[in-house]
C-alpha cells in the first residue's frame, strides 16, 4: 500500500465499476425489475461511504494494519457485490 491517496483511488474505482457494471445490466435487461439492482448500487454507495469514514479516522494507532484491513475489506464486499449481480439474471 503506498498510501492513503491510492487507497481511496482503489475504493472509488472497484466501486465505481460495480455501479458501472448494475448500469450495463439494467440497459441490457430492460425487460426486468430493477429493484434488486438498484439495491446493490444502495449497498455499493453504503460500502464506499463506510471505507472513507474508515480511511479518513485519525485515531487509529497502527495506521499500517488499519489501512490494510481496510483493503482487504474492500476486497470482501467488492466480491460479494459482484456475486449478486452475477446473480441478477
């Protein structure tokens, strides 16, 4: 991790291209409800606004395991929100 700028880099884009990917299922799926996707984009926006709090905490003392657990939290969600729009079909 080189540092908290590209941290937040990396949240803002694997989230971003999880909104992005709802988006291109909802335009190649018109036929369908979009309850359950817009609901993934509430939880992806809920996940991006829950990692900067964290990020932005100035009262950690081991900066370098928090930020870590931070990244591997992403990973975490970002993988479960792709799975349910893998799921979406």
């Amino acid at each position: 991790m080189a540092n908290v700028r590209d941290l937040k880099k990396d949240i803002n884009y694997v989230l971003g291209d999880i909104i992005e990917a709802v988006y291109v299922w909802e335009y190649s799926n018109t036929d369908k409800d979009t309850k359950k996707s817009e609901a993934i984009i509430d939880e992806a926006i809920e996940v991006f606004d829950d990692l900067i709090a964290k990020v932005n905490d100035k009262s950690v003392e081991n900066k370098k395991a928090h930020f870590k657990s931070i990244n591997q939290e992403l990973e975490t969600k970002g993988r479960a929100l792709i799975e349910k729009i893998n799921k979406l079909g």
